[in-house]
C-alpha cells in the first residue's frame, strides 16, 4: 500500500475513532433521538437532542470528512483508490458507500417542500445549519438559518432532522473506518 494511502487511511479512522467517542454520539446511540410533539393547546414540539456544544464538536469532526479541501474527506479517499494494493472489495464498497452516503443527502427526509427556492433536502439542512451558523457564517445559508430560527416549534422540527442527518453521516464514517482497519490488516471485508 503507498504511504500516502495509508496515512490518509490511519487519519481517517482516527479521526472517526475520535467522533465514537464523543459524548453526543454515544448518548444518542444508546438513548436514540426522540421527537415529541403535543397537539393541543399550546401546540408543542420537543426533542431530547443534547446540549448544543456537544453537536458543535461532532460537526467540527464531520467536517473534515464531508468538505473537499480536508485530505479526509470522501472525494479525496476516492482519489485513492487507483492504489494497486487496494483489495477490489474494498474500492466497491467504498464507492457503494460514498454513493449511498449522497443518495442520502441528496434526498428529502421528513420533510418535503420547498424553502426560498430550495428543496429541503438533507443535504440543504445539513449545510444550513453547518455553513450558517456552527462551523461558518456563509451570508446565503445564514439568512436561512435566521429564517428558520423564527418558525418556533417548526425550527425544533427541522433542528431534530439536522442533528438526525448528521448521526446518519457519523454512522458511515465509521462503517467506512472499520472497513478501512480490515484493509489496513490484510483482512477480507464482508458486505452486503
């Protein structure tokens, strides 16, 4: 395996090592992410996502897996796998997830419709919430955010679906790091 391959590789497990261990993402692991919503007079909506500074630190992480300027990051794994010591399992599964993982943002979730012109895909309240207010202040996606924060019990709505988006990411990071130990060790990856 060229050196670069692996390095990026050890950098990209421990970097997903890393957000397995953070305390937002073992809590929402082992408890799940709950939605309550009372109709009714007032009409409610809670969710039991953890202290915001905890999904702060997970965004930084993730970050560095999802943005094309990080050594880490899907795109540049992918530019990887023309190393001949590859195992061709793992460059399909690679690929299969990559491709799954902007299947998935790409597509709606709970919410369907429309915002300003844009569909609320995954994928656009994923960067409005990380390009607009945790991680950036992009103008554009900032405006939405701020937007967003005045809808009341409909923010809680789509603030749950954020952190929803971003546990899906966590969780193929690191499906995609384990994968990456077994090829590091020689061993065959198994996958369906």
């Amino acid at each position: 395996m060229k050196d670069k391959t692996r390095e990026t590789f050890e950098l990209f497990i421990e970097k997903a090592n890393l957000l397995e261990e953070k305390t937002f993402v073992k809590n929402s692991i082992a408890n799940g992410l709950n939605l309550n919503i009372q109709f009714g007079s007032p009409r409610q909506i809670k969710h039991n996502i953890s202290d915001r500074e905890f999904i702060e630190s997970v965004v930084v992480t993730v970050r560095m897996f999802y943005q094309d300027n990080d050594r880490i990051s899907f795109r540049k794994i992918a530019s990887l796998l023309s190393d001949p010591s590859l195992s061709q399992t793992f460059i399909a599964f690679f690929n299969e997830r990559r491709k799954e993982l902007n299947v998935y943002l790409d597509s709606f979730g709970e919410i369907q419709g429309v915002w300003d012109g844009k569909e609320l895909t995954n994928r656009n309240i994923f960067d409005t919430f990380v390009y607009g207010d945790i991680a950036h202040t992009n103008e554009e996606k900032r405006a939405v955010y701020l937007k967003w924060k005045e809808l009341g019990a409909l923010f809680i709505l789509i603030e749950y679906l954020f952190v929803r988006i971003l546990m899906d990411v966590v969780l193929l990071i690191v499906e995609v790091a384990d994968a990456m130990k077994l090829e590091l060790a020689g061993k065959k990856i198994v996958y369906t």
